[in-house]
C-alpha cells in the first residue's frame, strides 16, 4: 500500500474522531444511550478508532436531537404538543361548534342580566 494510503485512512480516523468528540459533546444526556455522555466522552477519548465506531452504533441517539437543531423555535408551537386534537369526524366536529355557540350565548345573556344589576348599584 502506498504512503499515501496510509496518509489518508489517518486522516479519515482523525475526522471521524474529531465528529465523535464533538457529537458526543453536543448530545444531550437524557439522549445518550447505554452509558452516561461522561463514560461515551472517556471511550471516545481514550479509545480513538474503536471508541469512535462503538458510539456511532452503540450511544448516539437514533433520531437527531442535538441542541443544534432544538433551538429553532416554531412559529406555531401550539401545533406541535404531544396528544393535541385534530378533528376526523365533522359531525362530531359541527355537535362541538354548537355546544360552543349555546354555551356563548348563554354568557351573553347572563352578562347583560347582570350589567342592569351593576348599573342600579
């Protein structure tokens, strides 16, 4: 194999050491799996080559959460709740509305019964 060759699997582990250390770094700790993000930032440290690949498999967090990309903040978070409603049946959808309706009007009629009351006091 040629110098070169050998140059370059170096730089190749170097890079890949270097994103290891940074990604280990940036992800959260609630994020890490297997280990605490103190014992992967030791492997990865002290064990270069296999401690960079044993993290890529074993302790990087599956979906992509890193601060990096939490921080954006939505225009609409309300959109983005766990577990919020979104309409399927309009029938259900159009008995809602209704209820909705009665229930102001309801409040229409007892707030004008009582601005006579508050007047006379």
């Amino acid at each position: 194999m040629p110098i070169f060759g050998f140059g370059a699997v170096g730089l190749v582990l170097l890079a890949l050491w270097i994103f290891c250390i940074v990604d280990v770094t940036t992800t959260d700790e609630s994020d890490c799996r297997n280990l605490p993000k103190l014992g992967w930032l030791l492997i990865v440290l002290l064990l270069p080559e296999i401690g960079s690949i044993v993290w890529l498999v074993a302790g990087r967090p599956r979906t992509v959460t890193t601060s990096a990309y939490r921080s954006a903040p939505s225009r609409f978070p309300e959109y983005e709740r766990p577990g919020r409603h979104v309409a399927t049946d309009p029938a259900a959808d159009e008995e809602f509305l209704r209820q909705c309706r009665e229930r102001a009007e309801q409040q229409r009629r007892a707030a004008k019964r009582q601005r006579p009351a508050e007047d006379e006091g």
